[in-house]
C-alpha cells in the first residue's frame, strides 16, 4: 500500500510542477523539456501498475481516480499550448449556432465576417491554423462544437469528462469480466491520455469513447446499439470505421449493413458536406498533410522519390497503398477476440498513417488497456516525442521535426513488440497438443 501512496503522490506532485511551468502559448519557449518530462512522468503509472494489484481493488480503483482527477483539474489552469486544434471547434461551432453550415466556407472567407461580431469570436478566428481551407470535421464532432465548444475552457473541461467515463467504462468491464481492474491506470495515469484531455483536447477523445462503448456492447451481443455506436464514432473522426471487418465477423452482414446505414445517415445531417468546398479541404488535409510517419518518406526515400510532394503520382500510388495495407490487416484479423482485434488494427494505423500526431495513438492505447501488450503501451509513450516539432513551429514556423524523432518514437517499441511476438511463437510451438 505504501508503495501505491508514494507513487500517487508522486504522480499528482509532477504533474502539478509540470502545468505550473508550462510556457505560454503565445511565448517562443522550447517545449521540449516539457515533452521529456511528460514522458518522464509514466514512471508512477509504471510503479502503480506493478503494486496496484496487491492491494484490495476498491483501494486500488480509489487511488487512481483520485489521482486522475486532481490531475485533470490541474492541468486544465495553464493555456493550451501543445494544439491549436480547439480554436477552430470553437469557430466551428459558433458558425452552426449562426444559422450556417460549417462546410464548403473557410473561416477566413469575408462571408463569415458576421460571425466574428464580438472581439472574443474575432480572437477565435485569428488563431485559427489554416484559416484558408473549410473544415474537414465529420457530423458527429460538429455537433459536439455546437453544443459544446463555446469557449476554450469549457471544451477542455468537456473532454475532461469524456476521458475520465473511458476511464469508468474501462474499469467496470475489467471487473466483470474477471480481469484486473488496476489495469485501467495505464489509462487514466497514461502522460497521452492526460495530455490530450486537458491540453491539446481533440476530438479524437470523443471518437475514442464512441469505440470503446461500440467493443463493450458488441460483447454483450448489443448489436444494433452497438453499430450506432460506431457510426457515431467513425462520424467523429474516421478511424473507427477500420473496425468494420470486425464487427462483420462477430456480429454479421446484417449488423455492418446497420452499421453503414447509421453512418450514411449521420452524413446527410450537413448537407453542405456534399459541396465542392468540403471536399476541398479533405483532399488538402489528407494530400499533403505528412507528419512523424514512420514508412512515407524513408521508402519515398528509398525509391527515389519525395514523398512529402503530394501531386507527384508516386506519392499517391504510395499513399494508396499504404491505405490497402491497413485493410488488408483489418481483414486478416478480423477473427480474433474484438479487444485484441482492434489492438493489432490501430498498431497498424499507427505504423502505416502518413500523418502521426501523438494523439492518434490514442486509438492504440485504449484496446493496449484490454488487450495487454507492452509494445503497444511503449509506443503510446515514445510518440510524445513527436510533440518536439512544436518547437521549430514556435520559434521559426517551420514544421521540421529533430533529427532522430523517429528512431527515438518507433525503435524500441517495435523492438519489443519483434521480441514478444517471438516469444509467444515460441511458446505456442513448445506447446504440446492435446
């Protein structure tokens, strides 16, 4: 118990120091030492994790929701500085609280003039990044910024609240499937969950929750609530929708059929997504958007080609492919158990996208929560490096990443994962039949 208490306070304590230094976001400070620490700073949810489980659960559960909580709380005083992403939910939002679509118009379009009325929605829109391209939001998150993002503060304590229910819902499927409930502190103590709900707070952290109640209530062989669940999730942010396959398999034609019909109606609630505008700045945003991947560059590299030219055809046939990887993945393990199914499926998102923000491990971390790989968790910590390209941002507007970034993000957690694999090879080989 002692050793649960020292790393609970330990795990409180630096995160206190690390929110009450955080620079500004409008300073030129190097984000670096606070990445690191951050990084730093899983060492109690490591320690926790191995004492946690001796102790009897309703303790081990009230320690680490204690601690999440005071965390979050914390964490949500200092400005957010690692994403500039919640200005635009914001404008987002206000454009549908005005009468007008957020689809097809970029915020910087002098038809918009009248949304930002007030010197508050005027700063809004002058922090908006890409003010010159329309938003490339699905429904479901547009939705959630019109009755949620009216302020920056409220969007963050919003996501807040979003992330710790995972947390919940996590920790009673443990319990009632037997498993051990302290698992679920490699969620609410991880340094990326904590990061995105209070800092950056995208909503990715939305999409999340719509996956996780979409797997826990295709077990409970809920399966019409839970292919709306995943619609509404893959209606957020698309990723989500790799888990077709899957819900084929264990929930049939039928349900997947269900699932495309909430998807597609889901669609037709904006309208304005169908103009040309929208698909403007979708083919923007995924054409040239290349960011921490670990394989478009190194084999455009390899093949003699610079895959960072997003109109050059060798990029697109490469991107394509890459694109088929990952269903092909999705297809192939589309048999195993869902929790280890959708692990496998976002360990391949996360090797394969082009554009790997630190946040889009988010989708590894909550199956790795379930699903047990050290990999995975491994790899849901190393991508915080890839936050370390803020700093020629901050300080030149250069989007250039620190010579060895992904060797740093990718080398040891593919390593143990190569190690791991071999090992429960080896194990399965060694087995005796029956």
């Amino acid at each position: 118990m002692i050793y649960c208490a020292l790393a609970g306070v330990f795990f409180v304590g630096g995160w206190v120091f690390w929110g009450s230094t955080l620079p500004a976001s409008d300073g030129s400070d190097p984000l670096t030492p606070w990445v690191v620490a951050a990084l730093l700073l899983s060492l109690p949810m490591c320690v926790a994790a191995v004492f946690l489980p001796r102790i009897p659960k309703r303790q081990a559960l009230g320690i680490i929701f204690t601690g999440a909580v005071l965390v979050r709380a914390v964490l949500l005083l200092p400005d957010s500085v690692l994403s500039d992403d919640v200005w635009r939910y914001l404008w987002d939002g206000e454009v549908q609280r005005q009468g007008q679509s957020p689809y097809g118009v970029a915020p910087s379009d002098p038809a918009l003039d009248a949304v930002a009325k007030t010197p508050h929605w005027q700063e809004v829109r002058s922090r908006i990044n890409h003010e010159n391209l329309p938003t490339v939001y699905p429904p479901i998150a547009q939705l959630s910024f019109r009755w949620f993002a009216y302020h920056e503060l409220g969007w963050r304590s919003f996501m807040v609240l979003v992330d710790l229910l995972i947390g919940i819902l996590l920790a009673r499927y443990l319990i009632q499937t037997g498993r051990d409930p302290s698992r679920v502190v490699y969620w609410t103590w991880h340094p990326l969950a904590i990061i995105e709900c209070t800092n950056g707070a995208h909503v990715t952290i939305l999409a999340v929750l719509g996956l996780a109640v979409s797997l826990l209530l295709l077990e409970k062989r809920h399966l019409k609530s839970s292919a709306a669940f995943l619609a509404g999730a893959g209606s957020t942010m698309l990723i989500p929708l790799g888990a077709t396959f899957i819900f084929w398999k264990h929930a049939g034609f039928k349900i997947v059929v269900l699932l495309g019909a909430f998807f597609v109606g889901s669609l037709l609630l904006y309208p304005g997504l169908f103009s040309p505008g929208a698909f403007f700045g979708l083919q923007n945003y995924a054409g040239s958007w290349y960011s921490g991947g670990l394989f478009l560059e190194p084999v455009g590299q390899l093949l003699g080609f610079d895959a960072t030219m997003s109109t050059d055809p060798a990029t697109e046939i490469l991107r394509v492919l890459l694109v088929a990887i990952w269903v092909l993945v999705a297809w192939k393990v589309r048999d195993l158990e869902p929790w280890k199914a959708t692990r496998i499926l976002m360990l391949a998102f996360v090797l394969l996208t082009p554009t790997l923000h630190p946040w889009y491990a988010l989708w590894l971390l909550l199956p790795s929560v379930v699903s047990p790989s050290r990999g995975c968790i491994l790899l849901s910590l190393t991508v915080l490096l890839n936050y370390r390209v803020l700093d020629s941002w901050r300080l030149e507007g250069l989007w250039e990443f620190p010579p060895g970034t992904r060797v740093l993000v990718f080398a040891l957690p593919l390593l143990v994962l190569i190690r791991d694999g071999w090992l429960l090879k080896s194990r399965a080989f060694a087995t005796p039949a029956p």
